[in-house]
C-alpha cells in the first residue's frame, strides 16, 4: 500500500467514527423526542377528556344560566362611508316671526317658521297617494285591541345631545293637545311610558288607518327637559276638553263653571308655555337653527342625526318670503332651489326662459279656494243669499284670473275635484246641487226670499237696507287678491255693493279665527297630510275653518255639528258623521258615510269653493341640487301642507344631492 494510500484509508476511519458518534447522539436526542410527543399527546388526551366532560356538564345547566357565558365576538360591521369633506348648500324661501320677536318656541306667536320639518321629526311620514309610510323617529308599531304600540329608534338625538324619549312623545301629545286643542285626544284615554323607548297610546276605539295616520305623524317637538314641567298641568287641561268637547257633540250645554275653568286653565297654561325662549329652536331633526335675520334664517346639518351619513347638504338657507312676487324673482335669479308660489301663466313662461334649468310641475295641493261666510251675521245667515252669491258669480272666471292653475268645481260638497270620482259616483252626485254661473237664478232666489233691487242698480234686503259688504282675503296671497278683485267687480256687477280690502297675513288669520270677519277668501275641506275627507269635515266643523264660519262648537259656534239634516239617505248629524268616519275601516262603508256628508255641506253652502288648489312647484336642477324625482313619483304628495317636509325627506335620504363642481 502506498503512503497515499495509506493516509486516505486513515482519514476514512476517521470520518466513520465521527459520523458513527453523531448518528448515536442524533438517534438518542430523537429517542428523547419521541418519548416527550407521546408524554405530551397522553396529557392532551386527557386534557380533552376533561372538556368533554365540562361540557356535558355545561349543558346540563339551565339555558339561562348557560346564556351569562359571552357569545363570540360577531364581526365588526363595516364603517359607513363617510359624507364628503365638502357638503353642498341648499335654499328655499319662507316665513318666520323677524328678530327681535324670533322666539324659538314651536308654542310661541309665529312658531319658528319655514324651519318647523326640517327641525322636528314625526314618528313616521305618510305619503297619501301610495298610502304608505317613511319611518322617523318610530323604527316599529303595532297595533293591540284598542292601543296603538310604538317603538322609538335609540340612535335620535335632541339639538342639545339629550336622547329623545318616550316622554318627548307624551309632553308632546300633553301641550299639543292643551294648547292648540287638538282633538284627537277625544280618542285618546292615556298615554304610557313603560320604557325609555316605548309609547303606548291607550285609545277608546281600535286604532283605525286613518287614526295610525294621525297619531303618527305629528312631529315631536317638546323635549321633555324643556316643556315636561308643564305635562301635568297639560293632561289636567285635556281632561276639562273632553268634558267639554263630549258635551258639545251630544248638542249639549256645557255648564258655565265648566267653559269658565277649563278656558281660564288653558289660557294660563298656554301663557306660562309661551313663557320658554330659548332663542333658537331645540329640535330633534337632521338641521338645527343656527342663525336667523330679518332677510334670512340658516341651518346646519345635525352631526348626530340617524341619517346624517346619508345627507349631503351641509347647509339650508332660507329667504324671507314676503310676497310671491318677490319669490318670482329669486327663482329668476337661480336663488331658490324649491318653492311653490301662486304664479300666473306669463310669469311661468318669465321663469322658466330666464332660468333655463328650472322646472314647473303641478301637484295637488289637497285643499280647496272658496268663499267664506261667517254665519252668524247677515245677511250670511240666510241660505237664499248664500245661494244666489253660489249662481251670481262666475268662479271659473275667478280661477282663471287668481289661480289658471287650479282645477274648477261645480259643487260645495268638500271631496276635492280631482278625487270626486273615488268618492261620490255619478249615480250620487246626481242628487246634488250643481252650482254653475246663472245670474238670471241668482236674481230668482233673492227675490223669492224678499230682497229687492233699487233703483240705482243695488240689492236691499227684506228690511229695506242697502247691501253693502267689505271682502277681504290675506294680502299676502297674491292669487287671492286678484281673485278678490274679480270676486268685488262681479259682486258690484250683480247689483251687490262691494269693496275689497286685503289685509296682512298676520292679522287676517287671528282675525277670522275669532269669528270677526264677515265675507272672505278661505281655505276649504283641505285634505293635506293624510288624503283623506275626513282631515277636510274635521277642519270645517271642528277645525279653523269652524272658527271663520261659526259652523262648529269653537268660539262663537253655531253647533251646526250637531243638528240635525236630510240626506238621500236619511237623516244624519254631522258630529256622529265625523266619528263613523274615523273608525270605520271598510273602504265601501267609508264611501256611503261621505256621501252624507258631502251632501250636507253641499247643501247648505257654508262655504263656496272656486277651485281646487294645484301646487305650482318650482325646483332648480343642476345648480345646487339635482336628482329629483320624477313628477309623477308618489312621494310628491308629501308636499302639500308641508312644502318643506318634502324638501327634508328627500335630502335625509339621499334622494337629492348637491351638484359637484371641480
């Protein structure tokens, strides 16, 4: 063997001893491993047999007892996206009391004007041409036997970062039902709080849909913080009414002891209510009041409304609306992102070619044009003069120059024109009183009724008096007042000696609700917020529209709400009438209860439309706000009555939006 050969072989043995060394340490330490996975998988074993055993014993344990253990985790749901940085700025035009007056106080002079929907949220919204509704404040409701169960949302929020409760609800329904009369509450027994966010409206009937309608939607707007110092004293106040109220509709005298206390209560009441000023309005709503001038009131998006992740609209400014006049030119002018002002036909054509992107659309208004008597003097009093005006002037003449818009109407029955069809068959209306223009058989019934024409062309009376009468309308209706004009130039025409005198808004309407004005341009059998006849009788025989013409039980009252009529269909009382109508649920019932009273107000002329009221809406596109729906969408019905309302439905939920610029 060579010496090469010889160190090689000697390496070899070397590298076999060394490998044989580690291969036995290497067997060994996985030995040791092995032993150590088959200690540790006998401990795990038995470690697993224990839990086993924990949980058949676990579930053994009472369900309830069982349920203290937490659930797992759920996973977090994700962030909604988030407004952009930048929020667009919308503008509308209406009325509020001017600084220094502006009070704040939804109970005060003047409310807080044009801001009240965008302020205050209802419990549900109603839209009356599908019958369906948009929830607010109330996520769920049921009904049970004669209660009506509403559950609130937990995520609504003061202005001032209190929650809204349950008791908002009730010191809500106590003020509104004290201070402004609200008769509902003769089908309300009581008002339950059992929680934070439950209202359970005890009832003394079932809970008609057209009730639901009622109860839901009347905005919530007394905190409790704020007004529930005065519930008490409110439900104290509403006990002595329905005392009072179910007197009158039996046609009973209330005692005067009675009258005299609950008068005196509800005025204290309503003056120490007046009381509040907080300045700016506490509302519950997606815009908050953050500012307000003689020329303009601003609102601010609510951070912590429910749906303020929806609004785009960072900002809500409001022009003073003073006259349409002046609402013409801001819609000229592109400055007004919606309004609805009485608007004569050239006007429009103005509008619309100086603004090109403007829109003009014609919804019903649900409400009705007439002339108003007040009954309780004369010659008002006297149904032939009443009906010789209805024959003796040329109504259609008059919408054509106040309102070109408007639908026009032969009859005095309340169902809107446009809904005449639904309720009163052809077979029906036959049997009423057609009111056509008919000078000849205007002159007729008042000679028959012993009024005579004198010499210089004028109508006496059976006494032997010149006729002569001052008729007066709101000045701030501009269609009214050239209605009015029309309305005095045929009166004058006819023989009747008559002047016009407008009057301003603020002193018209408490005028003609204390029952002191004689003939006059009125609102009629207005259906707005629920669609339906009952909302137009309950305002003629219990509502302001009673207060103008006596015919109710308010103030001065004739109490023709509860005499006695002829109908095709018998006799009938108004006020049993009204309360059939608000319980019954069969659509064919509620039809034939109509039709009496349809033709008792028909009848007896209390009031003579001149037209049905259709809303000249204006609304920009592609300026400020865009995406409006269609003009045939539904949703437009929530417009009449609350023009505003609309505006902050489609701009809490995201309908309309602001338009981008660069």
């Amino acid at each position: 063997m060579t010496r090469t050969e010889t160190i090689l072989l000697a390496c070899l043995i070397v590298l076999v001893i060394i490998f044989g060394g580690v291969y036995a340490s290497l067997t060994s330490s996985i030995n040791a491993l092995s032993k150590s996975i088959s200690e540790l998988s006998s401990k795990v074993d038995e470690l697993s047999g224990k839990v086993n055993t924990l949980t058949g014993e676990v579930r053994k344990l009472p369900e309830a007892i069982r349920g203290v253990v937490p659930p797992p985790t759920p996973p977090t749901p994700p962030t909604p996206p988030a407004p952009p940085a930048k929020l667009g700025e919308f503008h509308f035009a209406c009325g509020w009391p001017k600084p220094p007056a502006y009070h704040g106080n939804p109970f005060g002079p003047g409310g807080v004007g044009g801001a009240y929907w965008f302020i205050y949220e209802p419990l549900a919204y109603y839209i009356p041409a599908n019958m369906t509704f948009i929830k607010a404040l109330a996520e769920s409701w049921e009904t049970k036997d004669t209660s009506l169960v509403v559950h609130l949302r937990k995520d609504a929020y003061w202005h001032d970062g209190k929650p809204v409760t349950s008791k908002d609800v009730k010191t809500t329904w106590a003020l509104v039902g004290a201070v402004w009369a609200r008769r509902t509450w003769q089908f309300i027994k009581s008002i339950e709080t059992p929680d934070d966010y439950t209202v359970i409206f005890h009832l003394t009937i079932k809970p008609s849909p057209l009730l639901q309608v009622m109860l839901l939607t009347q905005p919530i707007l007394a905190p409790d913080h704020i007004f529930g110092k005065f519930t008490d004293r409110a439900l104290e106040v509403i006990e002595l009414a329905k005392k009072v109220w179910a007197l009158q509709a039996a046609g009973k005298e209330v005692p005067e002891d009675l009258m005299t206390e609950y008068k005196d209560k509800r005025t204290a009441l309503t003056k120490d209510v007046r009381e509040i000023k907080p300045g700016l309005p506490v509302g519950n709503g997606a815009f908050k009041v953050v500012k307000v001038t003689e020329t303009e009131m601003l609102l601010e998006k609510f951070d912590k409304h429910y749906l303020a992740n929806k609004i785009m609209f960072g900002k809500i400014r409001a022009y003073y609306w003073t006259a349409n006049e002046v609402v013409w030119s801001y819609l000229m002018a592109g400055k007004i992102d919606c309004a609805h002002p009485a608007t004569p036909p050239d006007v429009v054509k103005q509008i619309l070619a100086t603004e090109p992107r403007m829109h003009h659309i014609l919804v019903t208004d649900l409400s009705q044009f007439a002339i108003a008597f007040n009954l309780r003097i004369k010659p008002f009093s006297d149904i032939n003069f009443r009906k010789a005006i209805a024959y003796a002037v040329n109504r259609v003449k008059m919408r054509e120059v106040g309102y070109f818009w408007a639908l026009d109407t032969p009859y005095a029955h309340g169902v809107l024109p446009s809904m005449q069809s639904i309720w009163l068959p052809e077979d029906v209306l036959a049997k009423f009183t057609k009111y056509e223009y008919d000078p000849k058989k205007a002159e007729e019934i008042l000679r028959a009724a012993g009024y005579k024409k004198g010499p210089d062309g004028y109508w006496r009376t059976p006494e032997g008096e010149v006729i002569e009468l001052e008729v007066t309308c709101p000045a701030g209706y501009s269609d009214w007042v050239l209605a009015l004009d029309e309305l005095v130039r045929q009166l004058n025409e006819f023989g009747i000696k008559a002047e016009a005198r407008p009057i301003p808004n603020p002193t018209f309407w408490p005028t003609a609700h204390s029952g002191k004005l004689g003939m006059h341009l009125n609102w009629f059998c207005g259906w707005a917020g629920t669609g339906d006849p009952y909302t137009g009788y309950y305002d003629l025989f219990f509502g302001d529209r009673s207060k103008d013409t006596g015919v109710g039980t308010g103030a001065n009252g004739l109490g023709l709400v509860n005499k006695e009529f002829d109908t095709p269909w018998g006799k009938a009382i108004p006020a049993e009438l009204m309360e059939q109508l608000l319980v019954e649920t069969d659509p064919e019932k509620r039809k034939e209860i109509v039709w009496k009273l349809a033709y008792i107000v028909n009848e007896n002329l209390w009031e003579i439309p001149w037209a049905e009221k259709r809303l000249q809406i204006f609304y920009l596109d592609g300026v400020r706000a865009t995406g409006w729906p269609a003009p045939t969408d539904p949703v437009w019905t929530l417009y009449p009555g609350g023009a505003e309302r609309l505006m902050y439905v489609l701009i809490t939920h995201g309908v309309i939006k602001p338009v981008v610029t660069g």
